[in-house]
C-alpha cells in the first residue's frame, strides 16, 4: 500500500463524516500500523492531505482535520446559442505555445469502476490519452473514454481508420471548420456534466508530468450523455494545482 492509497482512504473518510472536523488523526506511528506500512509512507500520506487543505499537522500537536464532509457547490446550467462556435483549450498567453500529442490508444474491456460514468462492466471501449504541453510543458493529461461501437464511426465519404481509433504518431484528423465532432461522426449528444475536483494525481498523470506520486492536482471529469443518457464520452482531465482551469460560458 502507498501513501497516495492511504490518503485517499482518509479522504473519503472525512467526506463521509467519520473524521469530523477538528479531530485528531492517529499519530504516524499508530497509521503506519493500522495500514501496515513504513512511517515514512504515513507520514507521506498526511503530507498530501496537508497539500490539499484537509488536515493540518503541528510540531507536537499531532494531525488534525481542517475539513468537513463532502459537499457539491452546482454551478448552474446553460446552452450555448451556437455550439459549433466553441474553441478548443488554448494557453491564457498570446504569445505561448500549445501542442498536443496523442500517447496511448486502445481498445480494452471496461472495469467495474467505469460504471461511476455509466460504462457497464465488460462493455468494449476505447481509451485515448493526450498530453498538452505550453512551450513544451506538459500541462494537462487527458483521458477519453467511449463505447467502440461510437469510436469506430467514420465521418460520412471518409474511407480511412476512424478519427477517434487513429494510432500513436498518426497525424489528427479534425472535422470542417465550424462543425462539432459530435455532429461529424453522428452522435447524438444531449449534454454534458462536468465535475472538477482537487485531489492526489494519478500515477499516468504523475508520469507525465514528471512528479512525485500521489501529487494533488485538479481533476475534472466530464461525462457526455446522449438523448436517452446513455455515455457518449468520458474525458478526465488532469492539471497541476498551479495552473488555472478557465471556461468561458455565452449566452
């Protein structure tokens, strides 16, 4: 067991109300024994818990919680008047550079834990990974996850390997100006749910970004439903804590 497993456990422990605020955690010695572990992965643990402001550690007062249970903050609903005016992520400066590579592309068996996205257990999905880099820095890592069935469509008069199953290296092949992917490949997409937390990384994002595992980082995964709410896509996106996430909402 590491100390980002560890962590999480006790995240979910004081989302859930069994660590109330202003508690006292065991000691690193005593958690180092409840999980079986060094104390150096304990005291690992409440590092990255201290990062994301759930706890608080004090030279001879020990750990406590700083946080109370889970709540969601809904930020409203809207539609934009034109979706085919939407613009992809760029940097915030003018004068930065952004690109954008494709690193992993697969067809796989969906596990149980897809079922959070409304991905049944056994289901055929493909899975893609980009990284997007700012003057050759990466800054985010996404993952995108849909039904095969929906990843295998071609655009109508195209004859090539499907858009979204084309391989590592392959060079993008992007729909007409001021037409959806969505419409392009004949989804039918309803809309989408986002839900942006902060959290430790996971390790393919710890990876790319060339960090410690178990570092805290923004996570927002969004979930495209079509008009029957049946997954469209999958996206998680992952960026470091430093970095903004903007999003400009019209009309």
């Amino acid at each position: 067991m590491n100390a980002n497993t560890i962590a999480t456990d006790i995240r979910r422990k004081i989302a859930a109300g069994e660590y109330r605020y202003g508690s006292r955690l065991p000691s690193v010695r005593d958690l180092a024994e409840q999980y079986g572990v060094s104390q150096q992965t304990a005291a690992a643990a409440y590092a990255t818990l201290a990062a994301l402001g759930l706890v608080r550690t004090e030279r001879g007062s020990g750990t406590v919680v700083t946080a109370g249970p889970s709540a969601d903050a809904h930020l409203g609903t809207f539609t934009p008047p034109d979706l085919a005016a939407g613009t992809a992520w760029q940097p915030t400066r003018t004068e930065a550079q952004a690109s954008e590579e494709t690193t992993l592309v697969r067809q796989m068996t969906a596990p149980k834990a897809m079922e959070a996205w409304g991905i049944s257990e056994g289901d055929q999905v493909v899975e893609r990974t980009r990284i997007r880099s700012v003057d050759g820095v990466p800054v985010q890592h996404k993952l995108t996850v849909m039904p095969y069935e929906l990843a295998a469509r071609r655009p109508e008069g195209y004859d090539g390997i499907p858009p979204m199953l084309a391989p590592v290296g392959a060079e993008p092949v992007r729909p007409p100006k001021g037409v959806r992917v969505a419409d392009w490949l004949g989804w039918d997409v309803a809309g989408t749910s986002c839900v942006i937390t902060t959290e430790p990384m996971g390790d393919a994002a710890c990876t790319a970004f060339k960090v410690p595992e178990g570092t805290p980082g923004f996570r927002i995964v969004a979930i495209t439903s079509d008009s029957a709410g049946a997954t469209v896509s999958v996206t998680v996106t992952t960026a470091p804590l430093h970095h903004r996430v903007t999003l400009d909402i019209v009309g």
